[in-house]
C-alpha cells in the first residue's frame, strides 16, 4: 500500500510539479507538506543566550556564561506571572511562513493546514531547550481559543501541539479548565500595550481545585510580548496551580 502511494505521488509530482512554499523550488521527496527538506532544515532555532526566566534572547551570546541567571529588565520588574518560558525557534524566515500556513492559509475546507501540526510539534520535541525537564510536570494546558475563533477557524493551533507534546512526553492534556470567556481582537493587530489590556479578564477557570498545586506545561504558538501567556498564567496562578512553564514553538 505504502508503495502503492509514492508510485501515485512520483506520478502526480512528475504531471504537476510541486513547488515549495517558501523557495518555490521543486519539493521533491521527503517534503513537509508543501515545504521542501532543504527550506525545512533552516528554521532557525534559539540557541543563544536567553533570560533564564522569560527565555529572551540576549544581544550578547555569552551573557549565560558570564554571568548564570541573568534576567531580562522585565523579569526583574516582576511583570510575569509564570515560572519560566522557552521558545524553540525564531519567529522568523521558515518557520514564520509555516506557522501562518498553519493557522491562517485559506483551503477548500477551511482555514489553516491542521496537518502541519504534528510537523511543527516534532520540531519542538527535537529541539527542546536543554534545561526543560518536561516529565516533572503534571498536565499540559494549552492556550485556549475563544469559540467564535475556534468555530472560524475550524481547529485550537495551541491545542494540536500540546495533544502531541502530551502524547510524546506522555502526559495528560488538559482542555477541561482554562477558558477563554472573552472575545478579543485578533493579537497581531495591536501593539504592545494594548495586548495587555485586549486579554485582561479574557480567561477563567472552572473546577479550580483540581488544579491546585499542580504544575502545568501552557502550551502556545508564539510568543510575542508575553500578553496572552502572562494573562494565562495569572488566572492559573489564581486557582492554585503551583508552577507554570509556558513553552511556545516561537518567539518574536
């Protein structure tokens, strides 16, 4: 059957060339999707000096070996309200284009390509920061949407990468509590202090004492300014949950 399938593939590829997405070149075998294995190799991954708490990039890449737990200048002003966050890659290039064909690109059924998930959350299984312990957390959270959102667009990007995380990492996902009971303007389309006030009072929790002293894995897509994961993070703290580590595929 397998074979069966790469013989109509190589068929399909020679009577309708497939370009990749982001070089339009040929995408040939071992594509992901409609990128080609070349374009998919240069997501470009965070491994610089990041702040040990927020996991903001430094300018300077021996800012961690010259001085350990160094923090950003808004991790020393206190304005986060999670534990730690980490990103695996730059919002930026490849991977910027990929998580727009993932949550936005127009299809004949929908919105967004739901199947670039899995490819997405491998990519964050394969290079997850090495200071993460991922086990020694007891549920994943993912950021939710609003249903209205949810409905639009068909699918939770947030939710698909923490059920595969979950899956591969084997621990339970969580999308019984958190709750996005407002309707927000879409984050994109603001600057940064007006994230903050578009997602105050925008999530709740329900059951609440089942949370408590738990420590949760948030799950997002990108993390731009922190608005969306800190408001999170705020009511999570708020239920009782004991330590948050946000982890988001990208960081801007």
């Amino acid at each position: 059957m397998q074979n069966f399938q790469k013989i109509l593939e190589a068929l399909s590829d020679f009577l309708f060339p497939a370009e990749c997405i982001f070089c339009k070149n040929f995408l040939g075998e071992e594509r992901i999707l409609n990128f080609c294995k070349n374009c998919w190799r240069k997501v470009e991954l965070i491994q610089d000096s990041v702040c040990c708490c927020c996991g903001r990039p430094f300018p300077s890449q021996n800012v961690s070996e010259t001085a350990p737990g160094f923090t950003c200048e808004n991790c020393r002003k206190g304005l986060y309200h999670f534990d730690k966050a980490r990103a695996v890659g730059k919002y930026q290039g490849v991977l910027q284009e990929a998580i727009h064909q993932f949550k936005y690109e127009p299809t004949r059924v929908g919105r967004g390509k739901p199947g670039l998930g899995k490819h997405l959350a491998k990519l964050m299984v394969q290079h997850l920061p090495p200071d993460l312990n991922l086990n020694a957390f007891d549920v994943i959270i993912p950021v939710p949407l609003h249903k209205s959102r949810k409905r639009w667009r068909g699918f939770n990007q947030s939710e698909i990468l923490g059920r595969f995380l979950g899956q591969h990492y084997r621990i339970p996902l969580d999308t019984r509590h958190l709750y996005r009971i407002k309707e927000t303007r879409p984050q994109v389309e603001l600057t940064g202090k007006e994230r903050i006030g578009n997602v105050r009072g925008a999530f709740e929790v329900q059951r609440a004492k089942d949370l408590e002293g738990k420590k949760v894995v948030l799950v997002d897509d990108v993390f731009t300014t922190g608005s969306t994961v800190n408001e999170s993070s705020r009511i999570l703290k708020k239920a009782g949950v004991r330590e948050i580590l946000v982890l988001t595929l990208a960081r801007a």
